[in-house]
C-alpha cells in the first residue's frame, strides 16, 4: 500500500511539470501516487502528464482557479495514502527522495516535516543568485536550509508533508493565496500537532528567472506576514520586521549623509554588502553569481520590506481586515 502521496498544484509551468515529473519517475522506491491539480491553466498541460502515466501511479484534474491552497486541499481531498506530500511545480527532486521520506517518518516522531530548498548545478546564474538570498543566514537567516537555524521548523509548500488525518483535522490550507503554507504549519502547531525538519529530502527549486518577478513574489510575503501575525499572535518574531527596519535604514542613511554629510549609516550597508558578496561567493564560487546575489539580497530585503510596511500600516492603523486590504490575497 502506498504510504505517500505527491500533491502538485500547477498554474501554467508546462516545462517545469515536466522535469518534475520526470524527477520523480527516476525514484528508487515507486510504491507512491501523484495527483496534479491544474489551477485554471491557459494551456493544456494534460499531454505533458501522460508521457508519465506507464511510469508513475498518477491522477490528473483540472478545476477553475483559486490559488494554491484551495488547489493542494482538492488534491488532498483525492488522495488515498496516510501522508500528503506538496512539492511546488518548479521543484527537482532527488532519486531518493521518497526512499528518504520513508525511512525519516519511521524513525523520527512528527505530524508534519518539511525539508529546504536549493539550487541545482544546471539552473542560470540569476536562479542561483536568488537562491542564495532566499536562504542565506544574512538574509533569512538560513531558516529555509537548516535545522540549526531553528528550535521549531515551519514547512514551506515547496517541500512539505502532513499525515491525512492531521490536515483533515485542522481543514487543510486556509483560503489565503499568499502565506498558506506558513498559515497551515502555525495552525497545526496550534492544535498540539509537532513538525520536524528532514535535512536529506531537499528539492531542487528554480523559483523567479528574472529580478522583476522575484521583487513581485517578495513583495507579496511582506504583505502576508502582518496578516499572518494577526492570525497567529503566538508566534509573531521580532525578526520579521527586520527586512523593513532595513529599509528604513537605508533611507535613513543618506537623510544623514545629505543633512549632516555623514555616512555612518551607509558605511554600515556597505560593510553588510561586502559580507553578502563574499558569503556568496565562498557558497557558489562564482563571481558573477555573487555579483547578482547582491542585487538580489536588496531586491528581497526592500521588496519585502516594502510590502511588510505597507500590509502592517492598513491592518493596524488604518485598521482595515485582510480582506479589504489585500483582496487578492484571499479566495472568495
């Protein structure tokens, strides 16, 4: 009896489901299904999926759009096996990938897992760039890639399981578009179920391929956080609020290097970039990609930061519901 099943909701990214399901067809252990739920796609993705229906045990629906959560939730509602597993449609996995889900669900107590995201040796310099700041200890802390970096670890959508019975109990992904993935996991802690961190089923994640579409993505969980926080008081971090105090130094410092000609501010930015170069460029040991790492690393840090502000000052000064702040946000 398969012990697994591979959720994928997919909008569009015909390529990418391909490598995907390509990856997983390459796996030691077969005994899992895979169930893609087409978001509301503009074009046919069903010829893609069945180039793999001899090779994997595979369903395939498609359902008006309704964002990712409202997607992985009719996925799950299909699925027949005792753990759900979401990965999203531009993630690789490894050849072991389930063999290793496997063994760690009988060895280690959970309710939920999660396991981090990287680059892999083939995708573009600016995917690995972004990469890089995604998961930097100078920029998140290196939350995404470690369990060292966390007492309690929170399991993204891009590489995250639940027992059934868990995400049945807790009503699975709420109707939020943006921020699910970490609604879903403080929920469940809310309601005594335990998450752990698996450090050897990290999946290749080719994220954003420009710097325009990056910015956009960052932007929208700066939005989600403060709405995140409200929804989840227990667990609102200081840190979340530092991408922001980032901006708002940086601002700062060239008000004082153009009101008192001082640059201490900017000096202190300007060390920070020195350290991201060169951490980037120890991790990659590319110079170009270090170059853009940089770039990005402020691209991320202001955009979220940006989005952070914006999405903190309508919810509590303007005192406005999530709803009406961030309508796009929320399924209706």
């Amino acid at each position: 009896m398969n012990t697994i099943s591979i959720i994928i909701a997919i909008f569009n990214r015909r390529d990418e489901l391909f490598e995907l399901l390509n990856s997983l067809s390459h796996q030691t252990d077969k005994a899992f299904e895979v169930i893609i739920v087409d978001d509301g796609s503009s074009i046919d993705l069903r010829p893609t999926v069945e180039l793999f229906h001899e090779m994997l045990n595979i369903q395939f629906f498609r359902k008006d759009n309704s964002g990712p959560g409202l997607s992985r939730n009719f996925g799950a509602h299909r699925a027949k096996a005792e753990w759900l597993v979401f990965v999203d449609s531009d993630v690789i996995v490894e050849t072991d990938y389930i063999q290793n889900i496997k063994k760690n669900i009988a060895e280690i107590p959970c309710d939920a897992f999660g396991g981090a995201d990287k680059a892999h040796k083939g995708f573009n310099l600016m995917q690995k760039a972004i990469s890089y700041s995604m998961t930097s200890v100078f920029t998140t802390g290196g939350i995404r890639g470690s369990k060292k970096a966390v007492t309690r670890f929170q399991p993204r959508s891009f590489n995250m399981g639940v027992k059934k019975s868990a995400f049945e109990k807790v009503g699975g992904f709420s109707e939020m578009r943006i921020g699910e993935d970490p609604d879903l996991s403080m929920t469940l802690w809310e309601n005594g179920f335990k998450t752990a961190f698996f450090d050897n089923i990290g999946v290749y994640h080719k994220r954003r391929v420009d710097f325009g579409k990056f910015s956009k993505q960052v932007y929208q969980f700066g939005c989600a956080r403060p709405i995140l926080n409200q929804r989840h008081p227990k667990y609102v971090k200081i840190s979340f609020a530092f991408p922001s105090l980032f901006l708002i130094g940086y601002m700062l410092g060239f008000i004082e290097y153009f009101t008192v000609g001082k640059g201490f501010i900017l000096a202190m930015y300007g060390f920070y970039t020195f350290l991201v170069f060169f951490h980037a460029l120890y991790k990659t040991r590319n110079i170009s990609i270090a170059g853009m790492a940089v770039i990005s690393t402020y691209i991320q840090m202001f955009s979220y930061g940006y989005g952070f502000l914006k999405s903190w000052f309508l919810l509590n000064i303007l005192r406005m519901k999530p709803e009406e702040a961030f309508p796009k946000h929320f399924h209706r």
